[in-house]
C-alpha cells in the first residue's frame, strides 16, 4: 500500500484528485508542491490521513488561513511546509497548534506574516527547525517569541530585511 507520494509541479492536478487519496490509509508524505490547482478543498482529506507525517503545500497560491485549521487537525504531522503564499497570516499559523509532535516547520516567503502568530512555538516545544526567510515583514519584535525557544537546532532568516542587529 501507498506510503510516499509525490506530486510536485503536477500543474493540472486539482483538488478531486488529492480528495481520491483517502483511500490511501498507509500514506505518510504527501508532496504538493507548486501544484497550483489546489485550494483549501483538498485539505479536507490532510486531517483524516492517519499515519500522514509529510506534508509539502509550498507555491500553492490559493490555499488560505482556513485550510491550515484543516492541516492543524492532523496530529501526527512532523514536517509542514507552507511556504510561498500570500494568503496565510499570523491567524492562520494559530491554527497549527495542535500540532504536538511537529519537528520542522517552512514557512518561508509569507509576506503577510508579522511575528505575532509566532507565538503558536509555545504550543508545539517539538519544532527544531523553523524555516523564516524570505519573509519581509518579521521583525526584531517578532523574534523576541523565538528566544525561549531552546529546543530550535536550525533557524532560517535569511532576507529577512526588517530584522536588525538587536533582534540577534
């Protein structure tokens, strides 16, 4: 049975096929990357794939705040890439704190998060590598919700303009 799918750049792939997936109770990555078909109606199957741990949504423009409250009710997740998109926000990440046993974390190039939906990490202490580049609007306040987090092992700001020497 199934275990590992990926669908990158699959640009004609839409949201009935990755709802066909459910079938597919073993599965445990899913890679959707840069599929730009899909919208938040295809996350409906994320939170029933039991045994789901990867999950890769990077460059997938219509997806919105409302489909990570779907990506936050698959518990077992461990890795989620988010990355890329101009519809999630600081309200969406609040979503993800269900999130308990999540290990990594992309959530690069996400021009309208500000820091403040950071404070989801006090949730999920699991998290060791948290991916923030790319992402123009975090700044040295935003980072302040990152300085008790001892468990980070890599963190990723790079073009991370508004973040100054302080916030270091």
């Amino acid at each position: 049975s199934l275990e590992d799918l990926s669908l990158m750049e699959s640009f004609q792939l839409h949201d009935a096929a990755v709802l066909n997936l459910k079938q597919h109770d073993r599965l445990q990555r899913l890679n959707l990357f840069y599929c730009l078909e899909l919208t938040d109606q295809c996350l409906e199957v994320v939170a029933s794939m039991k045994n789901l741990e990867f999950l890769h949504l990077g460059c997938i423009a219509a997806l919105t705040d409302s489909g990570l409250k779907k990506v936050g009710d698959n518990h077992r997740l461990k890795y989620l890439n988010i990355g890329d998109n101009d519809h999630f926000t600081d309200v969406g990440l609040k979503h993800l704190e269900k999130l308990k046993d999540l290990e990594e974390l992309h959530l690069w190039s996400l021009p309208n998060l500000n820091g403040e939906g950071l404070a989801v990490l006090q949730s999920i202490p699991s998290v060791r590598i948290l991916n923030l580049a790319d992402c123009e609007n975090l700044t040295d306040r935003a980072l302040d919700q990152l300085k008790s987090r001892i468990s980070l092992t890599h963190l990723y700001l790079d073009h991370c303009d508004k973040i100054t020497d302080a916030g270091i």
